[in-house]
C-alpha cells in the first residue's frame, strides 16, 4: 500500500505491511501481494493515531466518503461523523486503544464529504504506532443499500425477517500452478468453522487441485464445480483475466450461495491471481422472496395473474414455432361464492378459495400453471394437451371440488366450480384470445346450470 502521509515521520509502505499482517508469518513477496490486495480492495481501510487523526487511507476508503486522500489526512477521524455525536466516538476511539473498551467493531451512521448519511459496517484492530502508542486499523464496508433493501423487505408480509450482516470476502493469492500463496483471517475463519478438507486449503495448498477433487466428486454440486474450473484454468493459462461466478455450497443446517471472483494482479512476477469468495446468501434469499412475491398470489399460494401472462406468452411462442404442439387453457370460476361471503363470511370465504387451489394444484402437472386470476376465479394452462385432454381433466376437477367440502368452524360448506375450455394454437393473433374463449366458453357453463364444463374450440363455441 503506497504511504498516504501529511509527513515524513509516518509509516513508509513496508512498515504498513508489517502492521496490516502482523503475526500471520508472510514472506516479504506475500507481504507484497497483501499489499497490491489492499489497494485494489473495495473495502476502506484507514490508520488512526491515539489523538484521532487520519494518518494513512487508502483510495477504497475516499471513495466511500467522498473526499481526496488529502482532505482526510492529517484531520481528526470524527469528521465523517455527524457533530453531535463527534464526542462520543471519540471517547470510543481513546476508550479502545487504552484498553476500556474491548472492541469498536459494528454498524455506524456517518456522513459523505456531500452531506448524505450512510450506513457502514466497521471493524478495528489495534497496531503499533509511533512513541510506543497504539493506532487504529480500521476497515470499513458501505452498507448503505444494503440496509435500505432490509427496510423494503421488513415491509413486505412475505418476507417476515432479513438479516443482511456484513460480508467479509474471503481472499486468496494463487500463484499459476493454483498453489495457494496467502490468505487473508477471513479465509482461515471460514475454513474453520466449515471443516473437512477446507482446513487445508491454507498456504501452500493447491487450490487448483481442490478444485478438480471438488469437480470430480458424484455430488449434486459437480456440474457447478466443472464450469468454475475450466473458467480457473482460462485465466491460469492467460485466455482470460478475470470472471466471477455464483455458485451454491449449502450446509447441512442452512443455505448458502457465494459469488467467487478472480483476477490475475497486474504487473506481478512471477502471475499471481486474486481469489474471493462473498456470501451472497442475504441478496439470494431476497431475491428469491421478491420473485416469489411477484409471481405468487398472497392468499391461495398459486400462481398470479402476471405469472400467468408470462408463461401464457412463453408457450404461446413455442406453439409458433412447433404448430403441431398442443396447448389448452381452463377458465375456472367457483359457483355462487358471493353466497358463501354472505351466509359464514369473508374468511370463510377466504377458506373456500384456499382450499379450491389446493384441490385443484393436487391434479396439475410438472410445467402447468395454475393462477388465480380474479377474486373467485382461476386459470390454467396446460402445455401439450390437447382439447379432448383439457376437458376430460376439467370434469375430473369439477367432480373432485363437488365431492370435497369445506370443514370450517363447524360447517360444512359444499363448493361446486364451472369451468371454460379453449385451446391455444399458433395460428392466434395474440395469446390473449385463448383466454377470452375460455372465458366464453365458462359464460356458457354458468348459463348451463352451473357445477358443469364447458368447451370452445379455435373459435367455434
């Protein structure tokens, strides 16, 4: 890390590497390579002196607080924090070096050089300094989107809790046979606590052979390994200078999913490459519960109706391109169920529709989708099959609704459907018209008497 410094009394850059890796028995060229690591680091890392002032930052560190490395150093840490609380933290900050306080590590409120707050996770650790007294190593991460997608997420009722900690990635230095040169704390921590062979993957082990161990296995996990190892060996071999890659790696008592990365360091000799690995859980996860969210009809746990366009539009273009391919579409509506609301009430009412879509989802297939399109009613898609199919299903539906009635709070409440039968060719203008003769097609059914099924053809009722 090249030396920040307001004077010629700071640390020079060999003295910051022995600080940064004090106690972990680098080499001086893996003294280096940390070096090269920390300055292309995208997390901040700043040296702090017993009176609060900013005696080295690197360029990750500006970035997030917006200010050129010469407005920070030289002036006291507490400028980055609102002046009301400016006090406090530095009395942490004398508490911590002087031994009163264990630790400074946490999620802080701060500002940018422009005025707006952020959110930050920090961690310190204590390092010599000048006069036999102690400074502060601080590395700090912008947490600040983060913590806004925990505030959208604590809103929404289908994602009842979302704890995005910070991630600290764990990094490697290979050289180009895949032989680990160093790690960082982060990496050992992790191999730690998983166990097994992740033990070894420390210096001197062959990450590359690993990795083809890894891939070689019978596991549900190969195929991901096999893709990653032959992008490693494209960038060992020089093809690539980097790639990153999201991979699963679940435990037996939780999920996980990593984003690795690596890259070959410029300018070094003999090649070395950068290897990190992030947790990517927390994102996953919300990812996943914002897809559900998006798809899933809140009260019957089906498909909703922009799912269903969606996979309306995607077979649609698949009969287009397959003519002869079958496709069928049910419009289901249940019979009388303004009654229902009126005689036990809307959460009866609510009842009757969650168990309609269970009865139904219990006749679907791998690839159907069935929705619910409007209050009472629902739609289903059927790939290949035909109409003759649709509507033989259809009356199993209808009799198996008919047959099963809703227990709730002691009544017993007997629940009939109608349903419309169309099909859906290639030959369409649009997707739509499938929907609008099934729709017809249930009309009919209702003026049928109800609690029967109807069809419509490619146009003729």
């Amino acid at each position: 890390m090249p030396p920040y410094s307001v004077d010629s009394s700071l640390p020079d850059e060999d003295d910051l590497l022995s600080i940064a890796t004090q106690g972990h028995g680098l080499t001086a060229d893996a003294l280096r390579l940390m070096g090269q690591i920390v300055e292309r680091s995208p997390v901040g890392v700043a040296v702090i002196d017993h009176d609060g002032v900013f005696r080295s930052v690197n360029p990750s560190y500006c970035l997030i607080y917006g200010y050129r490395q010469d407005e920070l150093l030289g002036r006291s840490f507490t400028m980055v924090f609102a002046p009301p609380q400016r006090e406090r933290v530095m009395a942490l900050h004398r508490d911590y070096l002087d031994g009163r306080r264990g630790d400074m590590d946490g999620e802080w409120e701060v500002l940018r050089r422009d005025g707006a707050a952020l959110n930050i996770i920090a961690r310190s650790v204590k390092v010599p300094g000048g006069e036999g007294r102690l400074h502060r190593l601080v590395y700090v991460v912008d947490i600040t989107d983060r913590r806004r997608m925990e505030l959208e997420l604590q809103a929404s009722q289908r994602f009842t809790r979302s704890v995005l900690d910070g991630l600290t990635a764990h990094v490697c230095v290979i050289d180009a046979t895949g032989v680990i040169v160093t790690v960082n704390r982060a990496w050992l921590d992790f191999a730690a606590s998983n166990g097994g062979s992740l033990v070894d993957l420390q210096e001197g082990a062959n990450y590359l052979g690993f990795c083809e161990l890894a891939a070689s296995r019978s596991t549900p996990d190969a195929a991901e390994s096999g893709q990653f190892l032959v992008l490693l060996r494209e960038v060992l071999a020089g093809h690539r200078t980097h790639f990153q890659f999201e991979y699963a790696c679940h435990s037996p008592s939780e999920q996980r999913w990593f984003m690795v990365r690596v890259s070959q360091i410029e300018a070094s000799d003999p090649p070395r490459y950068v290897v990190t690995h992030d947790d990517v859980t927390a994102l996953k996860l919300a990812q996943q519960a914002l897809i559900m969210q998006a798809t899933t009809d809140e009260l019957t746990g089906v498909a909703n109706r922009r799912s269903f366009i969606q996979a309306l539009g995607v077979e649609f273009e698949r009969l287009r391109r397959h003519p002869s391919s079958h496709c069928s579409v049910l419009a289901l509506d249940l019979d009388h169920f303004k009654h229902v609301n009126d005689t036990w009430g809307h959460a009866a009412g609510d009842a009757v529709l969650k168990h309609v879509a269970r009865v139904v989802s219990g006749h679907t297939r791998a690839g159907d989708v069935f929705s619910r399109t409007g209050g009472e009613e629902f739609t289903m898609l059927l790939p290949n099959t035909a109409l003759d199919e649709a509507e033989a299903l259809s009356e199993r539906l209808r009799l198996q609704v008919s047959l099963e009635p809703l227990q709730f709070e002691g009544h017993s409440i007997g629940i009939t459907v109608s349903i419309g039968v169309s099909l859906l060719t290639g030959s369409d203008m649009e997707a739509m018209e499938a929907v609008v003769r099934a729709d017809r097609a249930l009309y009919e059914a209702k003026h049928a008497g109800r609690n029967t099924v109807r069809r419509w053809g490619t146009g003729a009722g």
